[in-house]
C-alpha cells in the first residue's frame, strides 16, 4: 500500500544512508523500523498505577452534596 509520511529531512538522509550501506532500500529500512517499535511496543509489559486511594473512611455515597461540602469545611469557618 502507497502511503505519504513527513519526516525530518536529517532523518530521512540518515535512512538513505543506511540503505546504501545494506544495499537495500529505503522502503526496507522503513519497514524495519516500524516493524520494530511495533514488537517492542507489543513486549513491554503495560503501566499499572499503583493503588495509593484512602478507604473505608470516606462519606457514605448516599450524601447531599451540602453534607458532603459541610463535612469537607467543618471547623474551617464556612
């Protein structure tokens, strides 16, 4: 499939470059790329964010918003 993409032009040079030097082509060396950050991108495991929440303490879901913003300004003098 024919496709358009914009790259720098340092790189693209850089990419030439390296065709030569494998005799092959840059369509080669472009495939080979994205074939490899595609299969890195395919191994590493994915960010889990660590489970920091406070619990048990916190209103009860049944709440007004009014009880809710009293309990947050209680003795704050609002």
């Amino acid at each position: 499939m024919k496709t358009t993409v914009e790259i720098s032009d340092a790189l693209l040079e850089q990419a030439k470059e390296l065709a030569a030097e494998r005799n092959t082509t840059l369509r080669s060396i472009v495939e080979e790329g994205l074939a490899s950050v595609i299969d890195s991108s395919a191994t590493r495991p994915r960010y889990k964010m660590r489970d920091l929440s406070f619990g048990g303490s916190g209103p009860a879901p049944q709440k007004t918003w009014e009880e809710i913003r009293d309990m947050i300004y209680k003795g704050r003098g609002a």
